[in-house]
C-alpha cells in the first residue's frame, strides 16, 4: 500500500511545480516525524502533508490529519528550520493537499503553531 502513497505524492508534487512552487525535499525524514514535501514559491516556505481517500471513505483527506500528526509534522518542520538556513523565507505555512480519485485541492495554510 505505501506504493499508492508515493504515486500520490509523485502526483501532488506534480501539481505544484506546475503552480510555481520549487520541491526541495520529499519523504523527509528524523527521528520526530516525516514531512511528505518540502516546497518553496517565491520567498514562502511550505511543508505539506499528502492525503489520498477513495471516494466514499469515511472521512475526507482533510479530516485525517489528526493533532497527532499535526504536532508531528510541526516538530519535524522545526528540525528543518535549524538545520537550513530558512531564515531567508518570509513566510512559513503548514499546507495540506488532499486528494480523492482525481481530484486535487491545495489548502497552503491548512492548520498552525498554534495547534499543537
């Protein structure tokens, strides 16, 4: 099943080099979390979670990201940020990309610091 993750990322990857945005990393790793992609666009920086859900699921791709994760991803972006110099962006957003079949919906600041 981790296949279809990648194919999913692959394709949300995709989608975003065609609006702009620069990959810098994916399947970033530590020992605090992963973060499915790394991106920049202009002077932002973004970390994104990928979620796929078939239609018909019992919960959307937006809902299944759970304060669990959220803190996870939060932790691992803090990570990042020490180890690069991301003193140069503007602007840091936490984003989603939700999917199901072949629809793709970018939501750039999909939840905060504040959630955690």
């Amino acid at each position: 099943m981790r296949w279809i993750g990648f194919s999913k990322e692959k394709k949300a990857a995709a989608f975003l080099k065609k609006q702009g945005f620069t990959i810098l990393k994916r399947n970033y790793m530590t020992k605090l979390g992963e973060i499915d992609i790394i991106a920049q666009k202009e002077k932002s920086l973004y970390f994104i979670e990928v979620r796929y859900r078939k239609t018909g699921s019992l919960v959307s791709p937006e809902e299944s990201v759970d304060p669990r994760k959220i803190k996870k991803i939060i932790n691992t972006a803090k990570t990042f940020i020490q180890k690069n110099n991301s003193i140069k962006y503007k602007s840091i957003y936490f984003s989603l990309i939700a999917m199901d079949n072949n629809e793709i919906r970018f939501i750039p600041n999909a939840f905060t610091l504040n959630e955690i």
